[in-house]
C-alpha cells in the first residue's frame, strides 16, 4: 500500500509528462488526478491504521541504491506516525489542488505539463518524507527544489515569471548546500546516512567536539545549526524568505500546493524527523526558537501593507512557519506538526479561495481594485472566510487550537530565546488577524471598485455605442470543480483541530505518536502548557479581536483612516511595504558584486588575458602568417621557378661576395 501512496504520483507524471501531447488534455488531467486521489485514499488508510491503530511501525525496503566503503543507501520507506500525518496533508491538498486545477486552468494550453509538474512536485515530497536515510532525503528534497522551479516559472513568457524561478532555486541552493553539510557530518559522526543508526548513536554524540578553523566546536551544535540552514531555505525563514513572495508568479493552484503541503513544510517534518539529533543541541534549539519567532513577526509587519491578494497569503504563510519553528525549537515537536496540519486546511482554503477571487475579477489580483465582491461570488466569500477564522484562531477552529498551544508553549518554556518567542509570536497573533481581515474587508466589502472603468478606462455598466450592455467586467462564481475542493478544505479548516487535538497534543498523544518524535527525559512542555495563567491562555484570542476590531475601524468605518497613517509616517510605511528592503540590500551585497566579479571574469579575464593571449593573440598571429604564407602557393609552375631561380641567385650572391675565406 505505502509503495502505491508514494509512486501513483510518479505514475501519473509520465503519463502527462511523456504522453501528454498524444493522449490530450482531458485524459491527462484525469489520469493524474485520478491516481492522487487514488494516493490520498490510500494515505487516509494508512492514518488511521498507524496512528489509531496497532499497525507496527515498519521500514519497506525497495532496493540498494548505493554502496561506497562504510556508506551504505537503500530506498527504504520509512512508515511511522510521523510518515503518515505528512502522507495525509500531501496527498489530500495535492488531490484537491489537481482537482481546482482543471477548472481553474481551463483556458491555458499546456495543461498536459502542468499537471505532470504538480504530480512530479507531489512525488518529490512523498519521497522525502518516507525516507528512511539522510540520502533519500536530500534526493527528495532537490525533488521539491526542482519541480517549485518548473512550477514557478510555468509560465515561462514571462520575465518576471522567470526571475522568481531562479530567484526561489537559488536562495534554496543557499540551505541547501548546509544541509549537505549537515549530512556530511552526521556520517563523519555515526558512520551512517540510515536514521535508526543515526538516532541510536544520538546520545553518545552529546559534548563530543569538532576542530575547526583552530577551535573546539560542540559537534551536535555545528551539525543541528547546518541541518536548520538547509530548513531555512526550504521554510522561507528570516534572512533565506525572500523567494516565497515571488513565488506567487506561478499559478494560483502552484501556490496552495507550496505553501499548503510541499515546499515549505519540508524543512518543518525535517526537523521533527531528526529531533532525537536536535534534543542533544539546546544552544541550536534555541536558535531555531529565535529565528522562528523573528520570522513570524518580520513577516506578519509586511502582511500589513501589501495590496496583492496573493502576497498577503505568502507572508502569512511564511509567518505560520515561524510558529512551526518555535514550537520545535521549545521542544514542542507535536505542536510543530499539529499546526503544520492545521495549517495545510486552511492556508490551502485561501489560496484556492483567492484564486477564485481572481478568477472572478479576471486575474486582476490587486485587492485595491477589488471591493463589494461579497454580493457576487456569495460561496468564494463565505468560504475564505471560513480559512480566515482559522488562519486568526476563532475559538474552535482549527488555528484556534494548534496556534494558541504554541504561545502558551512559548510562554512556559525555560528555553533561552522562548520568552522572546513568547513576546513576537503574540505580537504576530494580533498583526495576522489585522492583515487577514484586511483582505476580507478590502475584497469583499466597500464600494465596488472594479466597477468603477473598464478595461477601456469606460464606465463598465455604461454600454456600447448599439446600446449593448458591456459585463466583461461583471465577477462571476467560479464553477463546482473549483468550489468543490474548497468546501472539503473549509471542513478542515474549522473542525481538523477539534477532531484531532487530543491524539496531536493531548491525552493521547503518546499512544498516537508512537515514539515517532523525540522528546528528552526532562522535557516537561506539555504538561507544563495546562498550568498557564488564564490570561495567557486567553491572550491569542484577545490579539485575534483586536486586531479584527482594528481592521472593521480602518476599512469599514473609517476607511480614510490608513491613508491618513501612511501619509504621516511615510518612512515606516515605505519600509514595511518594501519588505524591510531585503531585497534591495541583498542586491546590494550579493547580487551587484556577484555580476561585478563575473564582469570583471569575463571581460577582463577571459576576453582580455585569455583571449587576448591565446585565440586574439598568438593564434590569430599564426593564422595570420599562414594565410600570407599561403598566398604563395599558387600552383603555377613558372613561379616556383622563378621562386627557385631567386634562391639561386641569392645563394651565389652571398657565396661570391662573403661566402668564401
């Protein structure tokens, strides 16, 4: 059953990919989705079956992939609780997404490769997380890396398309090169890739040192911090996030499928899978803690300010994750997890809700040019509302549960850097409620702005010179294969954490969990979250309120308000709305001096010396001179004769007047 989970995806990627153009678009859609769902029912199997039921945890092996002196790789799958809970959100959001793709890429022309790419990228993520070794990992963890690429620039027409692409491979090539050596040391450390000899080994590593660059290093601390690089990356977090937001030059189902279930929930299950290393590296620990905490609130200032409806969904997300970090850097891996799960319902709802949106207004994204669209797409507004009061954490949805648990775990943990977490992740709380009803207010509400000219800069209800109507313009609801998924991720979103909150973090979370995360002998957090005082226990909730109060007072009620507050702090609204200036700054250091150095390579090293030495300098001298010298090859027998004669004659010359003494 597992092996089907993992390669149905696989399956349906060759058949769109390599038959595509043969068996047509239909077909091709079908099959892919087709065996997703296929994949997803299976994965639901084998949820209940692991995680409720007495199924023993198990390790499939498929083959030897290598052998080189200690090394020693298999395709293994690795099937625990842990496996499973991801299988679910992967295979669940990618089958929904493959499904709202049909409807919502209807008019574009390679369909065929689209689907191929959304099915290779869903492949990528199952074999990274059924990996039984670090090496399998990082194979489906380059997977991933690849098909975002394919999937961001899908439509490769356009430059900006394009650029995001390879802005998104590049940043991930930054991780990516610490988790490589991350993996490095775990095998100079163990002798192994495999993780059971890895977790074995785990605590005999703890106070070993590494000499390097003339000092002593704690090596689980050097190795942990290494593996969260290649996390950072994956994960968008502060410093290696500036590929998400771009990342929405992809399709809008490209989007959900990022930030609901693959790309950047990688480094998340990364960190929860290797929590036997991580439990032996509380100085790394911490600096998960703190990163994620500076994430959740750096992204959640940016939500504030941005006018793309799209964008304000990839902050949040990349603010989400940041609570994933704290959690797992408290040492609170199942809420890490619990809140990935949640989050995957309803992060998906509102991509895919925003897509409608889209769809509705004819692509135009910017929710400035939105407003008064509740009237007109009743079941898209409804529904991302729905997402919303997950995403803020309304009593009882989904959010409520897994997000609250990591403030009151933020605030419990003795954790060096946790009651800075505590401080930015509640921050955060009220900062996302304020964006995310923002969003609602700004597209939902208000006056009917996109009414207002038509694409012709003409009143849209005015009509034509005959006297004809003009509705290009008039939004419509998305039809039922795109609203379909949304109303299963809109269950998720409001009751996944109600059903499930007791076998994540409650009661029966160690009969659920099955020793498939690592948790120290002394790490008291979950217990220690039922004794917080009520008010901290209630505090996401006031943050929650808060911040919808302030958005109902900006955008409804007082909509003049945030240009007022722009205009008068000028400064801090350019600064948020430029994103910190992360990406100028990084242009500034890395990207003019890279071009500078590969100029200066180029022009002045290549074309200059070696050019100019070699193929511009003595070889062109040498073609030069042969082809002059090849001007007296004429193949005329009088000449060589007269040539021979000059000879001659020169030869006698030097003879009678030097040649003899």
């Amino acid at each position: 059953m597992y092996s089907f989970i993992v390669f149905l995806p696989l399956i349906g990627f060759l058949v769109a990919g390599l038959l595509g153009r043969r068996i047509g678009d239909r077909p091709s859609e079908a099959v892919t989705t087709g065996l997703l769902f296929v994949s997803a029912i299976l994965s639901w199997i084998a949820f209940v079956q692991v995680g409720f039921g007495q199924t023993p945890v198990n390790t499939p092996v498929l083959g030897t992939w290598m052998n080189s002196g200690a090394l020693r790789v298999e395709w293994a799958l690795r099937i625990d609780t842990l496996t499973v809970v991801m299988l679910v959100v992967v295979t669940t959001v990618s089958s929904l997404v493959h499904l709202y793709s049909i409807g919502y890429m209807a008019e574009d022309p390679h369909r065929p490769r689209f689907f191929a790419y959304l099915s290779l990228f869903t492949f990528a993520m199952l074999m990274l997380v059924t990996a039984d070794n670090l090496v399998q990992m990082f194979f489906g963890w380059e997977g991933v890396g690849l098909a975002s690429y394919l999937l961001i620039g899908f439509w490769y027409e356009k430059p900006s398309a394009n650029a995001a692409a390879i802005k998104a491979f590049v940043v991930n090539r930054v991780g990516d090169f610490g988790f490589a050596l991350g993996i490095f040391l775990v095998f100079f450390l163990t002798g192994s890739v495999a993780l059971d000899t890895i977790f074995a080994a785990a605590p005999g590593l703890a106070g070993k040192t590494i000499h390097l660059f003339g000092v002593d290093w704690d090596a689980m601390t050097i190795t942990c911090l290494l593996l969260f690089m290649g996390a950072m990356g994956k994960s968008a977090q502060f410093l290696l996030h500036t590929w998400l937001p771009d990342a929405m030059e992809g399709p809008t189902p490209v989007s959900a499928l990022i930030h609901a279930a693959t790309m950047v929930t990688a480094g998340v299950f990364m960190v929860a899978r290797l929590s036997p290393l991580f439990e032996q590296a509380p100085a790394a620990l911490s600096v998960v803690t703190i990163f994620g905490a500076t994430t959740a609130f750096f992204a959640a200032t940016v939500g504030l300010v941005q006018n793309d409806i799209k964008r304000v969904i990839a902050y949040s997300t990349c603010s989400q994750l940041g609570y994933m970090f704290v959690a797992m850097g408290v040492g609170g891996y199942s809420l890490g997890i619990f809140h990935l799960f949640t989050h995957a319902f309803f992060k998906a709802l509102l991509f895919l809700g925003a897509g409608s949106v889209i769809h509705a207004m004819h692509h135009e994204q910017d929710m400035r040019k939105m407003g008064g669209l509740h009237k007109h797409i009743p079941a898209t507004f409804w529904l991302m509302t729905a997402g919303t009061f997950a995403l803020t954490g309304l009593p009882l949805t989904s959010g409520f549960f897994s997000k609250d648990a990591i403030i009151e775990a933020a605030f419990v943990s003795q954790r060096p850097g946790a009651l800075y977490a505590f401080f930015m992740v509640a921050i955060a709380a009220g900062l996302t409620s304020f964006y995310s009803w923002r969003l609602v207010f700004m597209t939902f509400f208000g006056p009917e702005r996109w009414a207002a000219e038509d694409a012709h800069g003409h009143d849209a209800h005015a009509g034509d010179a005959s006297g004809h109507d003009d509705h290009a313009l008039e939004p419509h609801e998305s039809p039922a294969v795109m609203l379909v998924p949304l109303y299963v991720l809109a269950a998720g979103a409001l009751f996944a954490g109600l059903v499930f909150r007791n076998a994540f973090i409650g009661d029966g979370a160690e009969a659920f969990w099955k020793k498939a995360l690592f948790q120290r002998a002394d790490n008291h957090l979950l217990h220690d979250m039922h004794n917080v005082p009520e008010f901290i226990a209630h505090l996401a909730t006031w943050m929650m309120l808060a911040g919808f109060a302030a958005a109902a007072w900006f955008y409804i009620f007082s909509p003049l308000t945030p240009r007022r507050l722009a205009e008068r702090n000028p400064q801090l609204y350019q600064f948020l709305l430029n994103k910190w200036y992360f990406d100028e700054l990084y242009d500034l250091i890395f990207v003019r001096p890279a071009f500078w150095l590969g100029r200066l390579f180029w022009k002045g090293g290549d074309g200059r010396v070696i050019d100019g030495i070699g193929p511009d300098g003595i070889a062109a001298r040498v073609i030069e001179t042969a082809g002059r010298a090849a001007k007296l090859q004429t193949g005329y027998l009088y000449h060589y004769a007269f040539a021979m004669l000059m000879g001659v004659a020169a030869m006698m010359t030097w003879y009678l007047l030097g040649g003899v003494r």
